[in-house]
C-alpha cells in the first residue's frame, strides 16, 4: 500500500496543469503544492481581490511570497513558531492589498515572538504600499523592536543570491483604474524566478500577457501563471485563461493561479 508521502506528492500532483492529466481533473483546488527534491512551493491560495499567501522551501531556507491576508494563520499551520522565525525574505510583486494585507501582522508576530534576525523585503521599486507600512510599523514599534527590516527597492531585472537561491526579478504589465473607472495606470509590479539546484520556478504574480513572463516560463521546471480575467478580450490587467495556458504550456508544468471564483 502506498505510504501518507505517496498519498500526498499524488494529490499535489492532481493540481499541476500538463499534457498528460485529462481537462476534466484540472480543477483548482488550494492549497497548491509542487516539490522537486529540496526545492518547493506551496500556494496556500490566490483569490482575486481577496488573498494570496505562497511560501517557498530551498533546502533549509524559507521565502514568503506575496503575503495577503491569512498568511500567518496559514504559515502556523504549516511550520513550528521557530521555522516561521527563521524566514529570511519575503517577495512582493506588487502593493494591491490582495498580496500585501498580511504584512502588518506578519512583522507584529515576529516582533512579539522576539525574532533577532534581519529580515529582508524586496519589492518593486515605486511600490508606495509597503513603504507606507513600514514606515508605520517602525513607528509604532520601532523603539523596542528585536530585528532589523531590511527593504530591498528592485528598479531592474539583475538577478541576485539569497540563501543559495538565485532570484530574477522581471517587469510586467499590471495596470488599474483610476477612480474615473475610465483611466488606467500601470502597477509598479514584478515577476520572480527562483532558481535552486538546477530546478527553476517562474511566478509571474498579477499580469496581463508580457513577452517577459513568457521568457522567463519557458522552460521552468513549474510556472505559476494568472489567469484573473474572465473573457478573452485582450486586457491589461490579467490574462484571460486562454492566454495563460498558451505560456504555461511552454514550462514543464504549471499551476494556474488568481483565476476568479
């Protein structure tokens, strides 16, 4: 009889979007889970306009990526207080509050459980949302906190090394309304690949179809890819599911992400 990891790499696996699973199993069912050797990712969910929550494991390190709302209920259900205060770097690929509305209580919570670490936050340059929040966390708790937040403004697409996982950050299009609901801006807003041991995961967090994401999906032993716009009209906010199916096809298996409820 096949053992309780068996049983749980064959549900993760019932996610993951390829050739070979029949289109009727392809449902999107949270959380998502993708491991290849030491090297994983859990997407706890992706629900537009409400919540996203990813945590990634390279070995003995551990990244938050986009931490919405509910992140640290899902992270104590997942780790011991002790790995949650070993996370050395949290991702942002852009302010919305659907991937920032958990930042807050994350950093209270590592204040409160005493961590002495740094703690590093990268996000996109001109991302006013978690510039905002620091600067208030710092002033309400600045005088008695036990670790230093590092930020990390990204404004290109240099890769760097963070606990022996290479990090390529990469620009996308996602834009909003202006309260006219007629104009549109573009979202200071970023993709990341993670790379570790040969294995390469590709994140293009909320995006219309860009030439950068589909570089950056071909190929990846998993892309995580969003589909957060309802029609096939060609839009500049998410990618239709048609869209983003034609460049998660392109990696070795991909989840579809932020598709709407």
């Amino acid at each position: 009889m096949p053992d309780a990891r068996t049983k749980k790499n064959a549900a993760a696996d019932s996610n993951l979007y390829n050739k070979n699973i029949p289109e009727a199993m392809k449902k999107i069912k949270y959380p998502l889970i993708w491991s290849k050797d030491n090297f994983s990712i859990k997407i706890f969910c992706s629900i537009p306009n409400i919540a996203t929550g990813i945590l990634v494991k390279a070995a003995d390190a551990n990244f938050i990526v986009d931490p919405g709302d509910g992140i640290l209920r899902d992270l104590n259900k997942e780790m011991k207080p002790k790995q949650i205060l070993n996370v050395s770097d949290i991702f942002i690929t852009h302010g919305h509050h659907d991937h920032v509305g958990g930042v807050w209580s994350l950093l209270t919570y590592l204040r409160v459980m005493n961590r002495v670490t740094p703690l590093t936050i990268h996000f996109p340059k001109g991302c006013i949302e978690i510039l905002h929040i620091h600067n208030a966390f710092k002033k309400v708790y600045g005088h008695d906190l036990s670790y230093e937040i590092k930020l990390k403004e990204i404004s290109g697409s240099k890769s760097f090394t963070t606990n022996k996982v290479k990090v390529t950050p990469f620009p996308v299009i996602h834009k909003e309304y202006l309260p006219d609901n007629r104009t549109t801006r573009q979202v200071p807003s970023l993709g990341y690949k993670f790379s570790f041991e040969k294995k390469n995961i590709c994140y293009g967090g909320d995006t219309a179809y860009c030439e950068e994401l589909v570089k950056h999906a071909k190929g990846s032993d998993l892309a995580i890819i969003e589909a957060g716009h309802e029609d096939d009209t060609p839009d500049e906010m998410h990618m239709s599911l048609s869209e983003a199916k034609s460049i998660g096809e392109t990696a070795k298996e991909y989840f579809l992400v932020h598709v709407p409820e």
